[in-house]
C-alpha cells in the first residue's frame, strides 16, 4: 500500500514523501530541510534517497542539506552539472535505465521542460503497485500500463490563462514560457485519455499555478473524466 504525502508543492517550492510500508523516499526538495524535517516529523533518518527532477530552486533548495543529512539523491547527469552542486552523494542515472532503492524499482524518462536534462519517474514496488511522477513538464510522450498512483502537474488552464492574459491579470509574454514549460488542465486530460486506467487507485495534481488555475474546478473535471479518487497537493 503506498502511502503519498505531500510537504509542498507548487512555484514555492516542492517535495512530497512516499512510502511502500518498507521503503521511504522523497521526490524533490524544493523547500528549507528544516520544513521537511518538521513535516515528516524528523524521522528523516527512515529516507532511503530523494528523486530530483530538475534543477529549479523550487525543486533543489534543500539538496545540500539533504546529501549532508547522508540521503542520496538520485538525478539525471545534466540535473546535477546545472545544480552546481558536488558531492559523492549525487547518483546520475540515465533515461530508460531502471535502478532500484529498497524495494522500489525506478525507471526515469525524458519530459519536456526548460532545464538542461529533466526527468520523470516511474516507481514499482515489490508489490506490483506503479507511481508516475512527472512535473514541470508541457508534454508526456510515453504511455504507461497499471498504473496504481499518478502523480503529475496540472498547473494551468488555457481558459483561464487567456481570461488573465485579458484583464491584464497575468503578462502576456508568460503565456509561450507556460505552454513551452508546463503541463496544463487540457494536457492532463488527454495524458489521462492516452493510458491504461484500469488499475488506477488515486490522482494527485501537483504543482498548480496561482493564478490561472482553479482547484475547485480542475478536482470536479478529472473525477468526473476518470471516476477516480484526486487529491489537490
């Protein structure tokens, strides 16, 4: 049984926790260690590595503080060079290339985002439960079977987005670094529409923006075209 928490999540910062019931671990460090610290009630030392997806401050902020609490943190080579960041604990692992913490069995892939080398995850347990988690992405090429938990970014809606663009709530040059850099309301349906549902246990959305997302409303949506459990994160 997999168990998600999520620590935080948004432009903020990010980080969430996972547990299978014999292997923790934690996706992005995005917030101050202290603050995770507090959120998995300083029990960090049960974490058996962190999952990096990409450089961005709101997804690394605490990675030297977490390699110095001697958790390893798991990225793509391109991740770690753009990190700035040198430590033996830095593990670069490859698109495509399954690698194993504990009893998960993680397989990394490309998405599409404006870094220099940035990844998704897929995580098998022993048990034969998948999490997908993917952020910070515009664009998911790969199709995925049994999938038990999803975790993905759900950051705007291009109604929305072009209603603010409009009142001149949201600059109109953020519109081409959104739709070029993050996975949108419409997106997230048609990802959803493309993969096999049928083991599908929970939906988490990460990431929504501020200002031209509406949770209320994107939570009503993807119950409504799944049928599923969503949780906002």
């Amino acid at each position: 049984m997999i168990e998600i928490k999520a620590l935080a999540s948004g432009s903020a910062g990010n980080a969430y926790h996972i547990d299978d019931g014999h292997t923790q671990l934690l996706l992005e460090c995005g917030i101050p260690f202290k603050s995770i610290r507090q959120a998995l009630n300083f029990n960090t030392s049960n974490l058996a590595g962190c999952l990096v997806t990409h450089e961005h401050g709101d997804h690394i902020k605490a990675l030297n503080e977490v390699l110095r609490a001697g958790i390893n943190c798991y990225m793509s080579a391109g991740t770690a060079e753009a990190s700035g960041v040198r430590h033996h604990r830095i593990k670069p692992v490859k698109a495509k290339q399954q690698f194993e913490i504990g009893t998960w069995s993680i397989l990394p892939f490309d998405v599409q985002h404006d870094v220099s080398e940035p990844y998704g995850f897929l995580l098998q347990n022993k048990a034969g439960e998948k999490l997908l988690f993917a952020t910070d992405t515009y664009y998911i090429r790969y199709r995925f079977n049994g999938i038990t938990h999803l975790m993905v970014e759900c950051n705007y809606s291009m109604e929305i987005l072009n209603e603010n663009i409009v009142s001149g709530r949201t600059h109109k040059g953020m519109k081409n670094r959104l739709i070029k850099s993050h996975f949108s309301l419409e997106n997230f349906k048609e990802f959803l529409k493309a993969n096999d549902l049928s083991k599908l246990q929970e939906i988490w959305m990460l990431h929504l923006s501020d200002s031209n997302s509406n949770e209320a409303l994107f939570k009503q949506e993807i119950q409504e075209l799944t049928g599923k459990t969503v949780y906002i994160a």
